[in-house]
C-alpha cells in the first residue's frame, strides 16, 4: 500500500494507513508563536531564536497520525466600496494672537544685579568723580603732536603756547610721486616726504579728539527655548544705577550707561515675535546684561528682530574741493608713522 503524508503539526512524516497506532505520531497541538526574535510553539514552553532549530523542536503531544489536509484560510478581499469613507481627524489649528502696535507704552524692567558688576562701579568712583585739574596735567611728558609732519612732543606746559608747523591736508601718493595735498612741493624719496616742513601754522594737538565719544560698542547675542528668548549684551563696568531697560509685548529697549567712557550702549527692537512682560526677566552681571524674554504665544522667531525696512538716509554732500582731491589722487593714511 502507498504511503500517505501526516499533516500534524511538526510531524510532516509519510506512514502507512495499516500501522498507525496512537502513538505512531508525535506532534504540536499549538500554534506557531514568533514574539521578540523568540520562535517557539504555544502549546510548549520550549523557545529558541533560529528558525531552523525552531522546525526541528520535537514535538510534545502524541496521537496517530492525521492524513487529511487542513483547509486553506479565507483570503482577504477588501471591500472597495467604503476605501472612501476614512475619516481624517486633525487638531484646531491655534489662532494666531492680535499683534500689538509698535507704540504701545514701554515698561522699565527691575533688573537682578550682580555683587560683581558693583564691585566693578566702585572702583571707578574714584577716578570718575574726582577732581578735574588743568588740561596739562593729564597729558603725559614726551607724546607726540597729532598734526601731520610735526615731529615735537609734549615737554610741559610751556609746550601749550608753543606754535605747530604742521599739514592741513592729507598725504598723496600718485604716480610715483609723493606729496601733501595742500601744498605745491612733491618728492619721489619717501624719507624726503616725510620730512617735508609744514605749510600750515597753528596751535599743537597732544590729544587726538574721540569723534565717537558718546557711544559704546557691545557685542548682542541671542538663543531661544521653546517657551523663551535668551538675549545677552556682552558688557563690563556699566552703571546699573544709570542704565535702563524697558520693553513691551513687541519692543525692546536697552540704554546701558559706561562711566569710564562717558558713553551710552543704546539698543531699540522690534521683536519678531510677542512678549509676556510680566514673565520677561533681567539681569546685570559682571560681565552682561542678560533678559530672559517670555513668549506669549508658541512656536520658533526666525530671527530676533523685524527687519527695518524704512529708507536709508541719504548721505550728507560732501565738501567739493575734497571730494575732487579724493577722487583724482591716490590718499594714504600715515597716522601710524
């Protein structure tokens, strides 16, 4: 007689219909289990990670064997006719808040402030509140004038009343040629130039004026958090008594006051974004002024300011004579010889 296929789970052997008893099959009554990289059988507690040792786990239960097939799952047809009824649920989209004007009132901040930066202030007091003294006092014996082709210095008062001869105008290389700009004379020696006498006489300049005295340059930095805007303004020896900041919920205003250099640090934004003022912070530390910014509403600034937009001023006209000089010749800067 032939040989028929036993399809037990696990089994899988051929026998002969005559001769099974019912123990002739040993098999898996379970169904197979795969679950975190472990393959096994749920009707046993043996597992293993192989799929090849997984096939050849004996089984556990015996009967005898069973010739008939096991009918073939119903296959999946899905029904077309309701692909169209998925519903998409989606969130609100948040409203986005009313931007307050640019000219709402500002609010002074009521900053924290470091021991450090006081103990900075305090120690200028004494050389920002002292006395004066006469202008020849602060200028110390042997400095140079600041007039061009003067070479005197500095001996003591006496040098004050001294007369300068020196060049009002500026130096000129053009052509190999070498000469100042506000007199005739011209050399192609370089040594010779510089010891050319000046055409000009006045009175000397032991102090080179600071045309911008008044303003003070800081370095301004920023980061953001989900729910703040972190700026800083890198900043020593400021007055925290004479310095201020104020803000709105679109604006920020800085005014950092410097008593050595008797100048001003001066900021004023447009923030990019909306503030909450009374959850923005500040404080003055030793070495910045750090304001921690509170977002009103959530979400990212793509940069911490609005882009000014207005037109830039024109430049003022320059004087005539100069500006012909300037663009005929060739002007050399020698302050530093």
């Amino acid at each position: 007689m032939s040989l028929v296929t036993c399809y037990n789970k696990g089994c899988g052997k051929s026998f002969d219909p005559g001769l099974n008893d019912n123990d002739a099959c040993v098999h898996h009554p379970g169904i197979p289990v795969f679950h975190d990289a472990y393959k096994g059988w749920s009707c046993c507690n043996k597992k293993c990670t192989d799929f090849t040792e997984f096939l050849n786990i004996k089984g556990c239960t015996t009967s005898p064997h069973n010739p008939v097939k096991p009918p073939e799952p119903d296959k999946y047809i899905p029904d077309k006719s309701t692909a169209k009824e998925i519903l998409e649920v989606r969130a609100p989209e948040p409203k986005a808040m009313e931007r307050p004007s640019i000219d709402t009132p500002l609010t002074e901040l009521k900053p924290t402030i470091a021991k450090s930066l006081l103990d900075q202030v305090q120690s200028l007091l004494p050389t920002t509140t002292g006395g004066g003294g006469d202008a020849a006092s602060s200028i110390p014996l042997g400095t140079q004038c600041k007039n061009n082709a003067c070479k005197e210095t500095y001996e003591g008062p006496q040098s004050l009343s001294a007369i300068c001869a020196y060049h009002a105008g500026v130096p000129v290389f053009h052509e190999g040629l070498k000469f100042w700009s506000c007199c005739n004379k011209k050399t192609t020696d370089f040594a010779a130039f510089l010891e050319q006498k000046g055409c000009t006489h006045g009175e000397h300049v032991w102090i080179k004026p600071n045309t911008d005295k008044g303003k003070v340059k800081c370095r301004l930095d920023w980061f953001q958090t989900g729910t703040n805007v972190v700026v800083s303004i890198f900043a020593k020896k400021y007055d925290p008594a004479r310095s201020k900041i104020q803000v709105s919920p679109v604006r920020l205003k800085i005014d950092l006051y410097f008593p050595e250099e008797d100048g001003h640090y001066q900021q004023d934004i447009e923030l990019k974004g909306i503030i909450n003022i009374e959850k923005t912070t500040a404080s003055m530390l030793g070495s910045k002024v750090e304001l921690t910014l509170h977002k009103a509403e959530v979400g990212s600034w793509s940069r911490l300011e609005v882009p000014n937009a207005s037109p830039a001023k024109s430049a003022p006209a320059e004087d005539k004579s100069t500006n012909d000089v300037q663009h005929k010749l060739d002007t050399v800067d020698l302050s530093d010889l």
